[in-house]
C-alpha cells in the first residue's frame, strides 16, 4: 500500500469537507455527516481531481459514497493505495 497516496487522500479529504481530523475515520459515507452534502461532495470531487492531477467521469462522481469507495474509484485513474 501507498501510504504517502492514502495519506494524501485522507487529508484531501479532511480539508475539502473541513472535518476535525480527530472524528474523521474511514467508514465515513456520503451524507452521513453534515459536511459530506451535495456541496461538499463536489468540493471533495474538486480537491481530489487537483491533489491527483486526474479528471474523474461524472459516473464515478455519482458512486463516490464513501471513504472506502474512494480508494477503488481512485485506483481505476491510476492513483496507486
């Protein structure tokens, strides 16, 4: 595993929906929380797009629903975990 890349999508993470590091964890899904809404969800898709340097396809902005399922999204545009 890539642990500068996961810990880079962590804190991509973190930033883009400004979540306290300290209640993030990685069962966190798409709203669930108050700050993962349909405003922040793109704020994250942004973020990712710029910290990666890949374009993500509106289909898999749509089944981006969780933390975890990032990691497989991500992966299909090259971003090693």
């Amino acid at each position: 595993m890539n642990n500068e890349n996961k810990k880079k999508y962590q804190d991509t993470f973190i930033k883009s929906l400004s979540i306290d590091g300290k209640k993030f964890n990685e069962k966190i899904k798409y709203n669930e929380i108050s700050e993962w809404d349909s405003i922040g969800h793109m704020t994250l898709m942004s973020e990712l797009e710029g910290a990666f340097n890949i374009t993500i396809d509106t289909d898999d902005i749509v089944d981006f629903s969780s933390f975890n399922k990032g990691f497989e999204i991500l992966e299909k545009y090259g971003v090693k975990f």
